[in-house]
C-alpha cells in the first residue's frame, strides 16, 4: 500500500495542499498519497490514533487543530515550540515530531522577492496564530516588528515574548493614519468577511504583504494596491511552507515555481 500523507483542518475542502503534494509526489515517483481530512474542532487525538494505526507516515494541519498537534506530539521542534503550533507532523519509528514550517516558508518567500529583513521595521497587523510565526520569523531574521491589533493586549502580550517587537498601544480598528518610518507592512487580520475594511496611508511604493490569499485577501490587497503600496498575496508562503513540509518528509525540496503557478490558476478559476 502506498505511504498515506494528508492535511487534517476544518474547513478543509478549499485547502490546495492535495494538489502541491500529489504534484511533487508524482514528480519524484514516490509511492505516497495525499489526501485533505476534515476533522471537527476536538476531534483531533482520535482522529489522529485512527490515522496512526493506519500507517500515516507525515501530515500538514491546519486551523483549528494546530495546538492540538503539537500537543499531540512526543518531540517537538525548537520552532514548533517557540511558536506554540505545529503544521507538519513527522512520523519516526514510532513517534511524531511536530514542526513549524509557516516560519522558514515566511523567510522563503522574502528572500525570494528580494526582501531584506535584516535591520528593517515592519509594521504587522494581527496578533494571533499566524502573526506569531511571522513575528518569529521577522525577529529571526533581524528584523524589528512593530503590531497594530484590534485587541492591544492581544498584541502587548505576543509583543513582549519577542525581543525587538513593540505593540501600538491603540485599537487597530482597520485605519493605520501612519506609517512614517516603516519599510513594510504584514497583514495577518482577515479584512475579505464581515465588511471590515482596511484604511492606509500612502504607501510610496513600499511591500504590503498578506499572508492569505483568494476572497480572503483581495479586500485588503485592493486597498493597498489602491493606496501606492507593492501588494503581495500568501500563495508563496502557502506553497514555501509545503516545500519545507515535503523536505521533512522525504529529504527533497521539490520545485515551488510550477506549484504556485497551478495553484495561482485554481484560486483564479475559484473567484
Ligand atoms: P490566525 O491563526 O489566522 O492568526 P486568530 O488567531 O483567530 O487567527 O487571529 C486573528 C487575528 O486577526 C487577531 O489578532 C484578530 O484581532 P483580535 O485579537 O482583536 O481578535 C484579528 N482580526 C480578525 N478580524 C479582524 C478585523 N475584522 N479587523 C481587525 N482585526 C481583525
């Protein structure tokens, strides 16, 4: 029987993770399979028993079970543990090994639109999940960080476990009035539902970066296309921490070039 891989969230049917995996499995000639499994929240230790007992050998997770897969897990990554979420578990002899690749595929994903990190000031909106990985990530890259958040003690709180990352002590309500003296601008906070609307100054050219992509992102990347700003969306991120995830996995960093031009064109026959 081949390998099984897969990635566990809830919802889970839009997740592209099924077509970059398959498509680098295929390419390698690897006898592995990977498929999407939807898991209701609290659901996730007897799912991921019955996926043991199967044979599972690696799997991608997603919200809203990241904390429950590193708490899930016997060995836990330096990343996985500073972040306090893993997406990538890693099946070893009899034991898995949680990992965190949204950080590293973050990193990637800079480097390869020529973003110096290093020595730079970020402003970041968002003070959740996924902010705390970019937060690591930025500050291990050098980078100091600055977040705005609807909830600021959200943002103090994440703020004070980073070194180099202050809070902006008012209510993020969608309107940033300034932003004198940042190089760029992160995005963690969905603005695509509920109406909510991002506000910007002029942005001058500068790199605006959400990190989602599709419906969810396009709001705030109108907003900031509109505003001046070099907008950027989270398909690479999606596809770099996938890379990451396979190279845990199989020893192989596979293409990401031609996996994000076939999820860019499925996101755009989706909208
Ligand atoms: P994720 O794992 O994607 O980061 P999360 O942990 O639920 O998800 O965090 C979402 C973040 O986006 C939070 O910082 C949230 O603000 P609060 O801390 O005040 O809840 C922020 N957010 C979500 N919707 C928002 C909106 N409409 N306007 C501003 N911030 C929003």
């Amino acid at each position: 029987m081949s390998q099984q891989y897969g990635v566990i969230g809830h919802p889970i049917e839009q997740s592209l993770s099924p077509l970059i995996h398959s498509g680098w499995m295929k390419e390698h000639g690897l006898d592995a399979q990977y498929r999407a499994i939807d898991v209701a929240p609290g659901s996730f230790d007897t799912v991921l028993e019955n996926l043991t007992q199967d044979g599972a050998r690696g799997l991608n997770i997603t919200a809203p079970h990241k904390q429950a897969a590193l708490a899930a897990a016997t060995h836990l990554s330096e990343t996985a543990k500073r972040i306090g979420a893993a997406n990538t578990l890693i099946r070893r002899g009899d034991d898995w090994y949680a990992e965190n690749t949204d950080a590293p595929g973050f990193q990637h994903t800079l480097a390869a639109a020529n973003i110096v990190a290093a020595g730079r000031r970020f402003a970041l909106i968002g003070a959740g999940g996924a902010a705390r990985g970019v937060v690591h990530a930025l500050t291990q890259a050098g980078a100091s960080v600055q977040i705005f958040n609807r909830t600021p003690s959200k943002a103090a709180a994440l703020a004070a476990d980073f070194p180099g990352v202050t809070s902006a002590a008012e209510v993020f309500d969608g309107q940033i009035t300034t932003a004198d003296g940042f190089d760029a601008l992160i995005n963690t906070a969905s603005f695509g539902f509920e109406g909510a609307r991002l506000v910007l100054p002029a942005g001058e050219g500068r790199l605006f970066y959400d990190i989602s992509y599709g419906a969810a992102a396009d709001p705030a990347l109108k907003s900031a296309r509109d505003t001046g700003w070099k907008a950027m969306d989270g398909l690479a991120m999606l596809v770099a921490q996938a890379a990451y995830s396979f190279e845990h996995w199989f020893g192989i960093f596979p293409d990401t070039t031609t996996a994000l031009a076939k999820c860019r064109a499925a996101v755009e026959t989706r909208t």
